[in-house]
C-alpha cells in the first residue's frame, strides 16, 4: 500500500529546491512585467482657444504660426478635429476622460467631473505605466487636475510660472479640497467671476492688493506689449511661461506622462510690440450677419479688430513657442515621445459674436488643431478624416500597450491604430445653462458627418435646426434647413435620438 505521507528524507530533498523555487518564481514573476524603458513618452500640449481656422497651416491667409507649421512637417496634421464643447470646461473635461459632456457632465463655469467619473482620466488610464505630470495655467482646467487625485503625480501649480501668484484656491493646504476653495474663495468672497462678493471687506481689499502687484508687473515689464501684459487673471510673460515648460519637460522620470495646458491665445488677446498691427493691412474676413442667438451683438468692426489683436497674439506666441519645439527635438525628446498639439475649443469673431462663451456652434469655434509627432514618423501626413477630442485618451492607451478603459467614448485615431472612418458623426454641445444632474434642455448641439453639419439651437424661447454643406459652404452661410433635404433630415432624427438617449436616464429620477 502507498503512503501518502511525506517522509523526513523527502521533506528535505524538498527544502533544498526551495531557493530555486523562489529564485525561479521571481524570474518568472520579472519576465511577466512590461518592459517600461522602452515605453514611449506622451507630451499633451493644449493652447487655449486655438482655433485651427486661424492657423496658417490648415489655410488661413494670415502667417500666424510659421513654427507651428514647422514642427507639423514632420508630424500627423489631422484636418478635421474636432472639440466636443465651445468653451474651457466641457471640452478639457472631453479631452481628458475620452468622454462626451453628456458623460462626464461638467457642463458649467467652475464645474468639474461628477463625482462617478471623476477619476475616468487619462492619468488612471496609463497609471500603471508612466509617471505623470500635469499643468494648466486656465484655473477652468486646473480643477480637472485637483480631481485626478493621486493618479497624477507632479501637478504644477496654475499661477507658478505668472509675475503674480494669488489664487487661494491652488494653495497647498487646499489640495484635497480645491473645488471647494474655489467656490468659496474665487467664486464667492473675492467674486472674481460675475456677481458680488461673499465678503463687505474681503474682496476689495483683495483686488485692492492685487492691483497694486499688476501696476507694478505692468510698470517693469509691459513696455514691450501695447495692449497690457498677458492675462490669464494673473499677469505673465510669454518668454517666462515657455521657460517654465522647458523646464517642467527637462525634469521628466521617463516613461511620462505629460500634460501641458497653456492659456495663449485665450483672450485678453495681448499680442507682443513685434507683433502688433501685423495684420492691421491686407487679408479682411467676410462680413457676416448678426446670428439671432448672438449675446454680444458685436459689430463687424469690433469683431473684425478683436480677430487682429487674436492672430497677431497668436503670432507672438508661435515665435516664443519655437524655443519650447527646438527643446524637444534638441534633447532628443522627439525621439521617444508621442508629442500632441491640440486645443480645447477655437474662437469665434463673426455673427455678433467675440470669444467662445457663446450658445452659438460654428467651424471657427469647434474646428481645433490635432498635430502628433511619433518617434516613428519623420515626414509630415495629412489626414482628414473626422475625428474628435475624446479620441485622444484611447489612442494614447493603446500607443503605450494599456488596456482601452471600458469609460472611453471615442475611437482610435487614424493611421495611430484607428480606421479611416468616412461615414462616423462628429458631436458638439453646449449645455452650460443645465444642472448636471438634470436632462439638458436649454442646448446647442451639433451633429458633423461628411461634410454636412446639423445643428439644433434649444434655448431661451429660440428653437431651430441650422444645416450647412462645409464642402460648398464651409463659411456657413447658405442654410439649407429651410429647403429639408433627406440628409438633413436623417441627421436631425440621429440628433434628436442621441438626445433622447442621454437624457433617459436623467428623465427617470
């Protein structure tokens, strides 16, 4: 009969294995992780408000960025990318959790993700891999990055690289808490935002110091910008924010993640002497009419004046820009970095409108920039394909061998594992009159797809459907709703349901 049990000689032929048991199970263990060093860089670079029609690269008819047209010779430039929102809020959030505004519903000025989604970011979805990094000189975007929590592990403050420093909010005892701060301080006591202040006292004694400091920053360096310093409520210098992103670059722990959101060419539009009265003479816009949804009843003349002072603050950016191009490919960062320029929305300067806080959804203020340069790629590919912001997050899991997260919404990128697409619907909302929590009732929101645009305006007594030919009409001025073509209308009912569809659940609480 055989016994099953272990005798004393057996016992210790068995111990002598177990260093090699151990030393194999660790070899085993080490063979089974990723290889990181050859894991590639992501450099995410958001200019603010950049809108792709005022770019010299994608046609305009002003040279307002030569060094960016040179950094795209040997890069992706998509020609049809798109932001999911008009205005800081909904389209960070978009580019940062690969989700619509309808998901991540951060809808409204100072708002950030809901609770449930609030760490659905990029940071989580490479956080396995990569170190990460994360700056946004737009206190609007800054709050995106409080939310990441630990998943980001370097986060710069808003205000580092600006002449003054003086948001509360962003102050280290605030860390765990700076929406919170932010609406208490910025939002209320100080009243930085629109109504009045939380505090009798309070806030004029804080504008009344901070003004002091901008008198003083303008004093010392402004002689070389006509129309003031650059503002993003703290003042700053072109120069300066570039050094600070050389420098937030020169110190990566690689493999990285980074995330740089810049505020030029967000207005106040302060272009450099250099610069200014560049495009004073020759190319002039089309004159267009006042859209009946128009806010700011701008006159051609006033709008047309704001678009100059824009491109020619564009320009002066560009050129300090180049140093922050000619750092990458000078420390050999080109080399193993997917580097990313892109925007959070565009700009619009016609139809009575200046800006982006506007419930209008036109080319100019939803068509952005997307230019990736991969180690791989050394000569420049256009692709025009339609594509959106919230294909940016799943295209940067799959480029770094990290699972697509589940959350994502968008598709990979063509030629960066993505098909070419022809027939996908590109959408655009603005819903910053709803609660989060709500259905979205007061909107505007478009439906792009083959060169057509639909869009349906909701708000404040005015409902209408706009449908435009971008092929024939990309300056949008022919409507062709009125005539209801089939096209128009199939794309109509495919809005309406989309609507339908992200409100039901709202509809049932």
């Amino acid at each position: 009969m055989t016994s099953n049990k272990l005798s004393r000689r057996d016992f210790l032929k068995l111990s002598s294995l177990a260093p090699l048991a151990w030393a194999t199970k660790s070899l085993i263990s080490w063979l089974d992780q990723p290889d990181l060093s050859a894991q590639p860089n992501i450099i995410i670079l958001v200019f603010d408000a950049l809108s792709a029609n005022h770019l010299s690269l994608y046609g305009y008819p002003r040279e307002t960025t030569p060094n960016i047209d040179r950094f795209a010779e040997n890069a992706l430039v998509f020609h049809n990318h798109y932001s999911t929102a008009s205005f800081t809020v909904p389209g960070t959030a978009s580019l940062l959790t690969g989700t619509y505004p309808w998901t991540h519903r951060a809808l409204s000025l100072g708002a950030g993700i809901t609770p449930a989604n609030e760490e659905n970011q990029i940071f989580s979805a490479l956080a396995s891999s990569h170190t990460s990094l994360g700056y946004a000189q737009n206190k609007y975007a800054d709050i995106f990055l409080y939310q990441a929590g630990d998943y980001l592990q370097t986060h710069i403050r808003n205000g580092q690289y600006n002449l003054q420093d003086n948001l509360v909010y962003s102050r280290p005892i605030f860390k765990k808490d700076a929406r919170i701060a932010f609406s208490s301080f910025e939002d209320n006591i100080f009243q930085l935002g629109l109504g009045y202040d939380g505090s009798l006292f309070g806030g004029p004694l804080y504008r009344l110091g901070t003004y002091y400091e901008r008198l003083r920053s303008q004093n010392a360096f402004g002689e070389n910008y006509p129309r003031g310093l650059p503002d993003s409520t703290e003042l700053f210098i072109l120069n300066d924010l570039v050094d600070g992103a050389i420098e937030m670059l020169s110190g990566l722990k690689t493999p990285a993640l980074t995330y740089l959101h810049f505020f030029p060419p967000h207005d106040p539009y302060r272009p450099e002497e250099a610069f200014f009265g560049k495009f004073k003479k020759g190319w002039q816009p089309e004159k267009k009419p006042i859209h009946p949804l128009a806010e700011g009843k701008k006159s051609f003349g006033e709008s047309n004046s704001s678009r100059r002072f824009y491109d020619e603050y564009l320009a002066s950016w560009d050129f300090h820009v180049s140093r922050l191009f000619e750092y990458l490919r000078t420390s050999g960062l080109l080399d193993n970095s997917y580097v990313i320029i892109t925007s959070d929305h565009g700009e619009l300067f016609e139809r009575g409108e200046t800006g982006h806080m506007t419930p209008l959804i036109f080319e100019p203020l939803i068509h952005v920039p997307l230019i990736i340069s991969s180690p791989e790629n050394k000569t420049r590919k256009d692709i025009h394909t339609y594509t959106s912001s919230v294909d940016i997050l799943p295209t940067v899991a799959r480029l770094t061998a990290n699972p697509i997260p589940a959350w994502a919404e968008g598709e990979l990128l063509p030629e960066l594992g993505g098909m070419h697409n022809s027939s996908r619907g590109i959408f655009t909302m603005d819903a910053k009159g709803n609660s989060a929590f709500e259905p979205l009732k007061k909107i505007s929101m478009s439906l792009t797809r083959e060169n057509y645009r639909i869009t349906y305006y909701r708000y404040s007594g005015y409902e209408n459907f706009e449908f435009y030919n971008l092929t024939d009409d990309l300056e949008e001025l022919h409507d062709l709703y009125p005539l209801k073509p089939k096209l128009a209308l199939d794309m109509k009912a495919e809005l309406l349901q989309k609507l339908a569809d992200v409100n039901r659940p709202y509809n049932q609480k």
